[in-house]
C-alpha cells in the first residue's frame, strides 16, 4: 500500500469519531480536490493549532490577546454569560439577541474524568466579578450532571456577591420539539414555570 | 469568531460528511493535540494530495510509477483481480489470500452520474488481457446496479479473448450474517449455489 496513503489515512484515523474505513474515504475526497485547496485545506488546519489563543479576558478563542467580543465597545460590559465551552458561545452569538460578554469555563466539574473546580476558569471569574464592573451573570451551563454540578458550585462561589443578580438560561420545549418525545424532567419544569397568557 | 477557528472549521466542512457542527468538533479536538502532531497532521494531508500518484500497470495509488504490488515478483502476473476502487483493493489485500495482480477500474458505469466505460480505466485493462501474459480475470465488483452494468460490460469486451478464464466472486451469506437480515436476493443466490458436504 502506498506510504502516502498510509500515512494520511493514519492521521485522519486521529480525529474523533474517525476510523479507518472514514479516514480511507476522506482521503479519497482529497484526491478529487484541486491540489491547492488541498495544501490550504492543510495550511488552515497547522496555522490554527499553532497561532490561535485564549483570550485573556474571556477564555473564547482569539486571534488576539483580547477576542472581538471583548474588544468591541458596543458590548454590554456589565452582563456576563457563562458558558461551558466556544460552541456555545458561538451558538449563542448566531442568534444576536445578547449584548453582554461572555466567560468560557473550558468544560464542567467531572470528579469521573478527574476534572475539579480548578481545571476551570471559575477563579478568573471570580475575580472579574470582585473586579466590581459586572452587575449580572447569566449561567448558560447544560442540565447535565455534570453541568448542574458546576452550576451550583458557581452559584455558591458567587454569593460572596449579593448585589450581583445571577440567572440561569429558561428551562423548557424547545421550539418543534414534539411533547410526546421530551423527557419528563424538561416536561415537568415546563409545566411548573408555565407563563399565564392575556385573553384576547 | 477568530478567524483563524473559522477558517479550520469551513476547510474541515469541505470534507463529506462533516457539517459545521462536527467540523467545530474536530476543532476543537485539534487544541487538545500538540503542535508538532497537529503539524504532522497537516503535512501528511498535503504531501499525500501532492505526491501521491496511480500505478501506471493497474492504477493503484503508489508512491512511485508502478506500485508495490506490481513490483513484486512473487506476484503471479497471469491473474488480474478487478475492483472498483483501491478500498476494496485493500480489503482483498487484508485477507493475504490473493497472490495475484491487481487491475483499479476508478468507479462503475453509471449513466445517472455521467460516467461512461472512458471515464473507467477499461480500455487499459483490455489493452493488458491482449498483450498475452493475461490467463485468468476476477472480476470483484459490487452488486449494485451500476456495479452489474459495468460486469456485464467487461464480461463482453473479454469475449474477444476465449482463452481467458474469467470468474466473479461468490455471492452468498456472510460469515457472522444473520439469515433473518439478509436480502432475498442474496438467499435466493446462496440456496442456488449450495454446496454439497460430504458424509463424514
């Protein structure tokens, strides 16, 4: 077999969720791609490992010391939302409805994959809270054990603070979920913080 | 969104079956590597796209003009299995049952996909059968349609030859394949087939 093929099959098989029969494919797909989207293709891959960063206010990825977000003037220093990781800050930003910053933990508390409060950005936020600029913290953090975990460890943390006002994202069907497949937990506290509606 | 994150991630989605979400994903795995294999990574990719070329005897993919299989001499030159891709090549090559030479078709006849027998390397295979060193042809392609139309081709380009042997590989059960899951198709073939066991 070809050394060359060998060795990009080899290091596609590398990624997550890729195996060798998937990493035989993709290399494959390279060979029906022009060279030069090939080797830019590479170029991009190399040059992001090598000169992306953290941001040192926030924790998002950046090309700068300081990420676009925290950098822009028209952003709502006030208000800080908390999330676990880049994607949900990203998924958050596509809808455009929140002005505030943000502050990446980079994960959630897992005493099962050995990863305590301190593997977390908690005491950056911590100390950005004392700082005294920030008047609310947004907890956007999933439902998951492990996410309710963190969540209440920075709640606790947080009420050394108590003219901070902290929130965490509403619970509840998401929009085109069908009732019938929604777990009871989400159907109950659904029920529970129901809104009442104005007659017509 | 750093630009240098959003760059990684529109190249990954280039790839089949990646969509943002999983290019994110691959993303972000990228940071948990080090430089140095995400570089390796990256060079492999490139190199392999660059460098990699097809057998000019049975259009492998090699690294040199013929491939290794082709520059064995333990290789017995008078058997030219025939497959569709160099995947399947490979999973023939896995079972180390096969001693014979390889002939890479590049894909099936597929008048819905616009590809012809010219778009297939058919005419090279032919053009090897008549130079005479040619005594037996596998044919090892896919039971799908356009994997019967493309048999049935080269079966009547070979006609011309009547000292060739030439054979397709035995359709039946799977090892491992339950009875209940499988196709009537494939049953009906095997019932036809049966082989009769001997008495112990």
């Amino acid at each position: 077999m070809s050394k060359l093929l060998q060795d990009a099959v080899s290091e596609f098989s590398k990624l997550p969720g890729v195996g060798r029969r998937t990493a035989l494919r993709l290399a494959m797909h390279l060979l029906k791609m022009d060279v030069a989207a090939v080797e830019q293709m590479a170029g991009s891959i190399a040059r992001f490992r090598r000169d992306v960063r953290h941001c040192e206010v926030c924790n998002n990825l950046s090309d700068e010391a300081r990420c676009p977000i925290c950098q822009n003037p028209e952003r709502d220093r006030s208000t800080i939302c908390v999330v676990e990781q880049v994607g949900d800050l990203m998924s958050i930003e596509n809808t455009r409805q929140y002005k505030g910053l943000y502050h990446v933990l980079g994960g959630v508390i897992s005493p099962m994959q050995g990863v305590g409060p301190s593997d977390l950005k908690i005491d950056m936020l911590i100390d950005k809270v004392a700082s005294g600029t920030v008047r609310e913290v947004i907890l956007a953090i999933s439902t998951s054990v492990e996410g309710e975990t963190t969540l209440f460890y920075i709640m606790n943390r947080l009420k050394a603070f108590p003219t901070v006002k902290v929130s965490t994202i509403a619970r509840g069907i998401g929009f085109g979920d069908e009732l019938e497949y929604v777990d009871e937990l989400t159907i109950t506290h659904a029920l529970l913080n129901r809104r009442e509606v104005e007659h017509p």
